[in-house]
C-alpha cells in the first residue's frame, strides 16, 4: 500500500514540474482621451521549471462597454519574444487613441461613398445642363449643396472614430507559444 501512494505523490511532483511561463502586466494609463492619446504597459514574461520558447504577445479588451470606444492595444500585430529557461523578461504594451494604420500590403477597402457621389454627378450635371434657363446663384447653390452632400457621406465615417470615451477598462495580455500553450492576465488601463 505504501508503494502505491509513493508512486502516486512522485507521479504528482513530475507532473507538476512541467516547464511552462507566467505573464503579467502593469496597469497603464492614457496621458489624453483626445486622438493623440497614447499610454504604455509594461508586461513581464517567466519561465516557470526551466522554461525555454518562443512567445507572440498581444492584448484586448477583456469585456468592452456597449457604446465605448476603447484605446486600441499593441497595434496590429503581435508582440515576438524568445524565453530562455528561467528568464525572467519585461517588454512594452503601447496604447493608441486612434487605430494604427494598415500596412501596404493588406488589401484596400472601397469607400462605401458610391450613392453620394453618383448623386453629386447627377445634380452637377443636372445643374450645368439647365444653366442658361436657371439662374447663376441658383447653380451655385446647387452645386454648394452637392459638395456639402458628398463630403459629409465621404467623411462622415471619420469624424469622432479616434476619440475614446473616458474610464477604466480592464485589458487581457496574452502570451502564446510555439506548442500552443496560451497563457493570460489581466490590467486596467485608465483614460482621463
């Protein structure tokens, strides 16, 4: 009987010593709710039992109010770091108020405008082709109007997007390695 329970507790202590890493954060806060907004967290990587690998690190929103825009974490991409066994390694998470652009290569998004425009060349059209029956002011308040209609539609996606709405919001970094393994934690980040 004393057998089977040594047996059971070093099975334990051997299952227990599988290498594996921890990962944290610091809590970060924005210097500006504003489109030029920025913060930092500082997370830190361990290597837990002799732990050696590679680690991609990115971070989200753990739960996103409806009706809140959120600083946008890390940029586009994740965060590359090599572990070596029982490292212990810090890196930066940076905070953005306004998304980080997309790289050359991914492929561009057509502007949801079409209508607007399509009805800017009708009205122009329109208008130049009764000139000489309708009067000069007339065209040019036509053709103010169009404008107007048309640049509202084109940027009217853009206006308010890079402004975040001020609190505080709790944030996921994720580590994940070369075998899958994914570990988190969670941080707040503050906007003023």
């Amino acid at each position: 009987m004393f057998l089977v329970l040594s047996f059971g507790v070093m099975g334990a202590q051997a299952r227990a010593a599988t290498p594996s890493f921890t990962i944290t954060a610091t809590n970060a806060t924005m210097n500006s709710s504003g489109a030029s907004g920025t913060g930092t967290s500082t997370f830190t990587l361990t290597s837990v039992n002799g732990y050696t690998g590679n680690i991609g690190i990115s971070c989200y929103p753990t739960n996103e109010p409806a009706g809140a825009k959120l600083p946008f974490c890390g940029g586009s991409a994740m965060i590359a770091h090599t572990l070596t066994a029982n490292e212990v390694a810090t890196g930066q998470l940076p905070f953005f108020n306004e998304p980080v652009p997309e790289p050359v290569s991914m492929p561009v998004h057509r502007s949801h405008a079409g209508p607007a425009g399509i009805a800017l060349a009708a009205m122009l059209l329109g208008a130049l082709g009764f000139r000489r029956r309708v009067s000069r002011w007339l065209f040019l308040v036509l053709l103010a109007l169009g404008t107007f209609a048309g640049l509202g539609a084109m940027t009217g996606c853009g206006g308010s997007n890079s402004v975040v709405t001020p609190g505080t919001y709790s944030y996921t970094v994720r580590g994940l390695d070369t075998n899958s393994v994914i570990v988190t934690s969670t941080f707040e980040v503050t906007v003023p």
